[in-house]
C-alpha cells in the first residue's frame, strides 16, 4: 500500500550571500517546496522539466565544483530522468557532507537497490541522519523501512511515528501513509474515520494514492451507505494524475453503473488506461468482460488479458485461463497450458487453482491420475474456505464416489485491488 519515493527534497538553504545567477537558475529549477526558504519556488519532480534542470545545475556546479547544494540538486534532477548511475556519483559526496536531500535520495536508492549496489542497513543509517535532522521526506521514507523492514527491524508502530513526523509537517505522502496504517491497524489501534481524516488531507493536496483508498472507503461504506457519486469523483481526480488502480475502480463503477449512468465502453476504456500502464487487475478485468459476454465474446483477447494479467503476477488470471485451455474456450483445446496455469495458480496459493489441480489429479486429466494428491489439493483450497473444494472433499470422503462436477471459477465480477 505504501510506495517508496526516490526523487526528494533538501533541507539546508544555501546562504543567500554565496548564491550566484547560475545557482538560483539551478534552483530554480531543481529544488523543491519542502527545502528550507525554497517554499515558493519549488517544485515535485512531476513538475520539473529534468532536461532544462540537469542543464542549468550541471552548468551552475561547474562554476562551482564544490557546492555541496548544487550537487544534489543535480543528484536529483538524475534520479528524476531514471539516470540513476549518474545520480549517485553526485549524491554520494553530497551525502557525505550531510546534506538531507542526498541522504535521502541515496538512502532510498540503496534500499531499493537502483543505480547502486543493494544496502538496505547503509540506506537506513542515511535515511535515519536525514529523518533526525528533522527532514519530512526522510521521515516519511525511514516509516516505510520500519513498515516493510527494511534495513531496520520491522516496527509497525515505529513507522506510524516517523509517518505522524512527516505528515505534522504537511507531506501528503506521509498523510496517506499515516492513513493507511490506522485503515490497516498497523501499529495503531483501527481507526477507520482517523483513516479518512489523514486520507482527505492528503487528497486535498492532491495526492491520488491518497484519493483512490479514501474512495474505497467511500465506495465500501465503511463509515455508512455507500456512497458511490463520491468514490467515482475521487478516483476520477486520482485517474487524472495517471493513478492505474483509480482507472479500475472508476471502469468498475462504470460498468456496474454505481453512482452514475451505465457506461460499458468508458468502462472499457478506463480498464483498457490501467491495463496498458501494467495493473495486473485491469487486465484480469478486461479478460472476464471478453469472456463472460459483457461484451461480445471474444475469447481469443480474454486469453490475451489473462495471460498479461497471469504474468504480472495474478492468480486468478492463471486460474481463469487454466480452464479456458481446459474447455476449449473459442476453439483452442489445450491440456498442456491447462495443467501449466492451473499448477501456477496453485502454486501461488490461490484456492480456486488448488482446487482445480485437485480435479485434474483426482480425474487424470493432463496429469498422472492421484486421488491422494488431489485430496492433498482439495483440502489445501478448503482451508482457504473455498465452498466448492469444501464440496469435493466430502464427495471424497463419501462412499462410493458419485461422477465428479468440473470445477468453475467462483464467479465474481470485476473487482478492486485488495488493501
């Protein structure tokens, strides 16, 4: 739930008596709203313009070589052009001389292991100078390494500290953060209106990660009915800012026609928007409107979206497409990529996938017929609390057995991105 930002922000001014035309063109162009005496003309790296940055503070720090500012600025406006490289070699020695802004940067590359080699402890002891210099955005990052453990022990009430730090001082990451962990009770007692609170904040700032959870609450009715007219208007903001999960909820509002008219082709074409930027859940959506006959059938691109989506990581996706090839869904007949996508969602621990490898074993259909495999299988699913492996289970503790039922996938309409 918690993102991890790279491109950040210094917290030491330079003396105005040591600026020059060419360090305030630098900054101009590179430092950010959270530095110290920079609060008007900074600027987030979504906002900067990182050719004309790099080429401002790479000609202002050969005026200078050894400005310490300039180089993590340049540091920054590197890391913002996916220069990674190139960015460390300006924000170590800046580092080194204690500037918040490339301990933080650097921190965070270390942790994630971009542009350097991986060092999850040396990126926490850099974010951790930076968090305790009283710098919000190195705050809200050393929450994320207690959050996830991350070159620190795992502390969940820890990060909820340095989190409450960062968003004290108006960062709306570190609102949306400290929101999620009261939404999660990670660290903080549950406190699902607390959560809406730091979530609205942050949205109000614009912030989409923070916009798209508060109109899950909304959508969900967490603190009342449902209110689907104000989700759809927060996702749509987020959807603005190329938020990807947004995209899927506002597409799944559309296309259920809550809170507004049904609209299968805008629908389509937001699922279509996070699909293409990889949301593995939007291609799965996709793959169920092609096959279920929301729109006319198509199953050669259901198979498309499934395999994307399986791909990306998600297991219903495989275990969607196990069964196509196992029906011979438009046409195409295949025991081999049944078997492979139905074992790949088990193996992920989905239960409709363990499920259904339990009937290939229990059956001998593309595999070695095993009944004590397929019991192993059913029971795994069972745990889980899977109905239908719930059934097959007795139905083998019955005897004699009665003709096996194939399985199906426990039909569920497109859905949101699980907290």
């Amino acid at each position: 739930m918690h993102l991890r930002r790279l491109a950040l922000v210094l917290m030491l001014a330079p003396s105005p008596a040591l600026a020059t035309e060419a360090f305030d063109a630098c900054a101009g162009a590179a430092a950010s709203q959270y530095e110290t005496g920079y609060a008007e003309i900074g600027r987030t790296v979504a906002q900067m313009d990182v050719a004309r940055a790099i080429e401002l503070c790479s000609k202002a720090l050969a005026e200078d070589p050894e400005s310490v500012p300039l180089q993590a600025w340049l540091g920054r406006a590197y890391d913002a052009n996916g220069e990674s490289e190139t960015a460390a070699n300006h924000l170590e020695p800046a580092a080194a001389a204690g500037n918040a802004l490339a301990q933080t940067i650097l921190g965070d590359m270390l942790i994630v292991g971009e542009g350097v080699s991986q060092d999850m402890s040396r990126g926490a002891e850099l974010l951790k100078l930076a968090a305790a210099a009283g710098f919000a955005p190195a705050q809200d990052s050393l929450g994320l390494s207690y959050d996830y453990g991350e070159g620190v022990e795992q502390d969940y009430a820890e990060a909820a500290r340095w989190y409450r730090r960062a968003a004290d001082q108006g960062l709306p990451r570190a609102m949306a953060n400290l929101g999620s962990m009261y939404a999660e009770g990670l660290g903080l007692e549950r406190d699902i209106v607390a959560a809406s609170a730091w979530y609205q904040r942050a949205a109000d700032l614009g912030d989409g990660r923070a916009q798209y959870f508060l109109g899950q609450i909304y959508e969900a009715g967490e603190m009342g009915a449902p209110d689907y007219a104000r989700a759809a208007a927060l996702y749509e903001a987020a959807v603005n800012q190329g938020h990807a999960p947004s995209a899927n909820a506002l597409a799944y509002l559309k296309e259920a026609g809550l809170g507004m008219e049904k609209d299968i082709d805008a629908a389509l074409a937001l699922y279509q928007q996070a699909a293409d930027d990889g949301f593995a859940l939007a291609q799965f959506n996709l793959g169920l409107i092609h096959e279920d006959g929301t729109v006319p059938e198509n199953f050669a691109l259901a198979r498309q979206y499934y395999r994307q989506a399986a791909e990306s990581g998600y297991s219903d996706a495989a275990a969607n497409l196990g069964l196509m090839y196992l029906d011979g869904d438009g046409g195409v007949k295949d025991l081999e990529k049944a078997v492979l996508f139905t074992r790949r969602a088990a193996d992920e621990g989905n239960a409709i996938g363990l499920n259904n490898l339990g009937y290939l074993h229990e059956n001998g259909i593309g595999v070695a017929q095993d009944v004590t495999q397929a019991r192993q299988l059913y029971q795994q699913a069972a745990d889980l609390d899977y109905e239908p492996a719930i059934e097959n289970l007795a139905r083998l503790d019955a005897l004699p057995v009665e003709p096996v039922v194939k399985p199906r996938v426990k039909p569920y309409g497109p859905s949101k991105i699980a907290n």
